[in-house]
C-alpha cells in the first residue's frame, strides 16, 4: 500500500495489479499522511479527515471528531500492533486507542510538538517530541496501560531519526548542521529495558545520519549523507551495524503457536504475544531466521513490532488451522538440518489435555504420535532434543516422552491448570529468564517462582 498527499491510496498486489482508493470508493480524504499494518490484513490510515480502518474484508471504518473522541481530524502518523493498539499524532496530541474501543488522550502539556512515534511491539509507544523545536529532542515510552516506563531523555541533534531495533528497544540516529564537515553526528541505541548505548560515528560513511530502519535481527541499517566544499557534488552512504547475527554451527528451533486463531480460543492473543517474544529471544541467542521453524494458522507475524509482517512464518502454507501432519513436517525440517552443535528445541504454548496437546478446535497432538516422530528424529541424527510445552497438563507428557538424550519442561503437573494473565504466563518468564542469560535449569526455577507470584501462590 502506498498513500499520498493529494491522490489517495494504491495498492500493488502479488501478481502486479495496481488498485487505487481514493475519495471515490469510500476514502473520507485523499491525503494520507501516515498508514500501518493492522496485523490482520488490514491497514490503519491517518487523513487530513481522521483515523482510517480498511479491514482484511475491504469494509471501512471512519473515525473522526464527530464520531469519536479523536481530539483533531488531522492524524499526522498512526502506529498499530497485532492486538488491536492503535497509537497516533492527532492535532499534535498523542492519542491511543485501544483493543476494546476506548480513547485516551494526552495533553500537549506533556511536549511542545510530537515528531513521530513506533510501537513497541507490546501495545506501548516510543514517541519523539521537544519542547522548544530541535535540537531539544526528547524520547519517552508509554506502555500499553498509559503508564510513562521511560520520559523526556533528551537527545541534542537538529534531524532525528528513530526505529525499533526488533527486540523492544530503539535505534536513534541524528544530525546538525555541520556534522558533514565535523563529525557530529549521533548514533544511539536505548534496549527494551531503557539502557543507552552511545555509539561511535567516525566509521560511517558519514557522521551525519539521517534514516535508520531495522534489519530485523537486533541490527540497524544506516542512511547517512554528506557534502563537500566548493561544489563538490552531494554523496551519502549506507551503513549496516549488525547485533546478534548468526555465529558459526548448526542450530534448529520449531516453535508451535497451538490452539488455534479463532475468536473463542481466548488463550490465541496470549499465545501469540509470547511466541513472538520467543522468535526474538531466540534472535539474541544467535539464531537467524533459516534456523527457526514457526508453525502459526495466521500468515504473518510481527516479531519486530513495527505493525508490519516480518515474513518469519514456516507453515502451513497456504494459511490454516494446524493440524498433526504440520508436526511431522517440522520434524522432518529438523531432520534435514543433520546434526546440531546444541539441541533441538521444541516449543508449545496454548491449551492441552492429558496427554494431548490442542493444535486447533478438536484437533490434537497426542503424545504417543510425538514421542514417535521424536524418536525417529533422534534415531536418524542422533541430536539431543528439549521440548518447553506450556499447556494445561502438560506434565502428563513426561512419562511418555521420556527418553534418553532429551529433555522436557512444562509448565504444569498432569492434573494442573497452567495459568495466564495479561499475555503473561510460565513461557514468557521461562523466556525472560533466557533472554537475561539464565541457563534453561535457571531459567525455570525463576518462571516457576514468577508464575507462583502471579498466580497468588
């Protein structure tokens, strides 16, 4: 999709077939000043004359100052999320929306001017903003439940770019006047947990940056420009900084988002919030995306954040709901990739029964079929396998799957319940635990003890 200032919306499809929306054929305004992903086929749009929602279906949904509690009809940038969060700049106001429909609005109390703002992948927002116009820049993050995590850490460049860095933090980028000559530019790096990291700019092609985008793997790639003197004519340059990439040695990953998509799994936003935050943990463990396979009845997944597709679903293909062969199959990949330098890691979130595991509405994975693709597995390669299974009775898998060179987590005994709460559960401090470098030993004892606390235990 690519929207204008003055002529509408066009689509380009797959096969190259152009379509135009435009006041015409439903758009309340042809300038469109901003437009994201709504993570489910759709797209958000800020106009001159609102907020804009153009579903997977083709229906549009209008919201405006006399429909909605939108503060101004302008909404100059609109970032969205899987989940329904909509943040956007309207009439210089910070407003979000949120999934169930309700508008919050933060006064312009909080900053002279709002530049631009991304999400951060959880229903929060990092926004830029200054007070008095540039170089006064400051960064803040807002959360999902409007509470301020980080507010008004200033960053001095006349031009200032952000984007996400795909793991919960940001990339930001700027430039003065006479970085081209002097060197002054600015390159920074704020993680998910609000540590700055002020990188050296002397080996770009240019000290003066002016775009950043994200590679997708914890890495950024930098756009900077430059000039010379005496009609020396314009150059730039494109940097890459990379984070995480892939190290030497053979490694392989499945991840299986059960359970299925449909609206009255109400463990699906849950589950697909944390393998998600799985893929990029997994990301910072060195994995790159040829090694992880992620089974998903949707098409798409935004791992990075950004509202976008982040194209890092395996399977099936064409998108449905999973059922028993996807398992095999993913095995099957595993098998391909020949031996391991670690394990295979296999990991399940959503509901279970004892001894089953649900992949969609009354289709489940039993434990005697997986512990026999397992073992064909393991018998063909010879690797050691892990398998993380977070569902009701999960622990009922233990005995079945029980076999030399392997191991298995779960998140409950046979005759629990595995519990979660706000998109939170035992997987994602089981991940959290990784993420911060925790071994897998480690790395459950601290979700065991998080998912007692959350529970009331």
């Amino acid at each position: 999709m690519v929207g204008t200032r003055g002529a509408g919306l066009t689509h380009l499809s797959a096969n190259g077939e152009w379509k135009v929306f435009d006041t015409t054929s439903g758009l309340p305004d042809n300038f469109v000043y901003s437009l994201t992903s709504d993570g489910q086929g759709g797209i958000w749009l800020g106009t001159k004359s609102g907020l804009v929602h153009f579903t997977s279906n083709e229906e549009w949904e209008f919201f405006n100052t006399d429909n909605s509690d939108l503060p101004d009809n302008s909404v100059s940038v609109v970032v969205s999320d899987v989940h329904g969060e909509v943040w956007m700049i309207s009439g210089g106001e910070l407003v979000h929306r949120k999934a169930n429909g309700e508008w919050k609005i933060f006064s312009n109390d909080e900053y002279y001017y709002l530049n631009d703002l991304i999400s951060d992948g959880k229903g929060g927002a990092w926004i830029i903003g200054n007070w008095a116009g540039p170089p006064d820049y400051s960064l803040s993050h807002i959360s999902k439940n409007d509470e301020w995590l980080l507010d008004d850490t200033d960053f001095f460049a006349e031009e200032l770019s952000f984007t996400s860095d795909g793991l919960g933090g940001v990339w930001i980028g700027g430039s003065y006047e006479d970085s081209i000559t002097d060197g002054s530019g600015y390159l920074a790096h704020v993680s998910n947990n609000h540590e700055i990291t002020n990188l050296d700019v002397s080996s770009l092609s240019s000290a003066a940056v002016v775009n950043l985008t994200s590679d997708d793997n914890g890495g950024v790639w930098i756009e900077t420009t430059g000039g010379g003197m005496s009609g020396i004519e314009y150059y730039g340059g494109f940097n890459h900084l990379t984070v995480g990439r892939k190290q030497s040695g053979n490694r392989a990953a499945i991840i299986v988002a059960g359970g299925g998509n449909q609206e009255e799994n109400s463990l699906w936003k849950p589950t697909e919030s944390i393998v998600n935050y799985l893929y990029k943990m997994l990301l910072t463990r060195k994995f790159v995306n040829e090694e992880i396979y992620y089974l998903s009845p949707l098409p798409f997944a935004d791992v990075t954040g950004d509202g976008g597709d982040d194209h890092v679903v395996d399977a099936p293909v064409p998108a449905r709901q999973l059922v028993t062969e996807d398992i095999r199959l993913a095995l099957e990949w595993a098998k391909k990739r020949g031996p391991l330098d670690q394990p295979l890691y296999l990991f399940f979130i959503d509901h279970g029964g004892p001894g089953q595991l649900q992949l969609a509405p009354l289709t489940y994975l039993e434990a005697d079929d997986l512990d026999n693709w397992l073992d064909d597995y393991q018998t063909t390669t010879g690797n050691q396998v892990v398998l993380v299974i977070d569902a009701c009775y999960s622990g009922s898998f233990l005995q079945p799957l029980q076999a030399p060179n392997r191991a298995i987590i779960t998140s409950a005994a046979a005759n629990e319940l595995a519990y979660f709460y706000d998109e939170e559960g035992f997987s994602r401090f089981f991940i959290k635990g990784l993420w911060q470098g925790r071994s897998f030993q480690e790395a459950f004892e601290y979700a065991r003890s998080e998912q007692n606390k959350m529970v009331g235990g």
